[in-house]
C-alpha cells in the first residue's frame, strides 16, 4: 500500500495537487500532533523535517516540511519542488543566506547549508530515492538543475 501511494505522489497532476496542499495540511498535522507529526511522514513513511529559513526578501523566518535525507554526519535537503519547473522559494532562500534552522519531532538544532559537490549529489539522490523513489521521476521530467543542500549543525563555538 505504501508503495503504492508513493509511486502515485509522483505522478505529474498528483504532485502538482500536493504542492498545493501538502504544506497547509502538514501544518495542521504537525500543531495537532504536538510537533511528532506531519502528514506526510504519517502516509508515506518519510522522514519529515522543517526547515526554517529567512526570506531573501523580507528578512522574515519562513518554514517548509522536507523530506530530510541522511549524510554522513549531516542532513540533505533537495529542491526538486514536487518536480515542478521553478525552484522553490526556500532553495533561493538558502542561496542567498546559508543559516538555517532543522525541527524534527519538537527539537530545534540551528544549521548551516551548502550546496552539495557533484559526487556528493550523486550519494544523496541514491539515499533519496531509497525513502522516495518518486525522486527519480522528478529528475525525468524538470528542465532545470535540483538544488541539493547538504545542512550541517552549526558548531557550538560560534
């Protein structure tokens, strides 16, 4: 059943409808649930992680639930935006200031993004695929590089 639902989240009309509503929903799910849950981490199984980054042009705190990749010591984040053609707005956001905050069941850890190297996308979009294989079809269908972001936690001596 999972499986299933997985391989339809990545079908072109379902994913641009999840775009849409996924976000709101996964808010509801998330002050419903006390901060443990998202819908998506509840239907899919994924790792679901909010991202919190500042506007490059308001300067305001804005939050995204993402799907949050392990590596190696680190967290990775892929813009690919439900395989829509435009980047999302927090991959620009992340360009233009790499500070960052991760939440993952009610704990807030500060971070600090890059982009990934080439041999490291290679390594995450592998990982990825493993948690959503509905990755793999984004990447068929976008004319566009994916931002890939590796977050690393900011060391406490900073």
């Amino acid at each position: 059943m999972r499986g299933r639902l997985l391989a339809l989240a990545s079908v072109r009309p379902v994913s641009a409808l999840l775009s849409r509503v996924l976000r709101p929903l996964d808010g509801v799910a998330i002050r419903v649930s006390g901060g443990r849950a998202t819908l998506s981490g509840l239907l899919g199984g994924q790792p679901v992680v909010w991202l919190g980054v500042r506007g490059r042009r308001s300067g305001l705190l804005r939050h995204v639930p993402l799907n949050g990749i392990p590596y190696d010591e680190d967290l990775a984040v892929i813009g690919s935006s439900f395989g829509s053609r435009a980047h999302p707005q927090w991959a620009l956001n992340l360009e233009a200031d790499p500070s960052a905050f991760l939440t993952y069941r009610r704990r807030t850890v500060p971070a600090l993004a890059r982009r990934a190297g080439p041999t490291e996308e290679e390594e995450i979009w592998r990982a990825a695929a493993i948690i959503y294989p509905g990755y793999d079809r984004y990447r068929e269908r976008v004319d566009r590089e994916i931002k890939v972001f590796v977050l690393g936690r900011v060391p406490s001596d900073l």
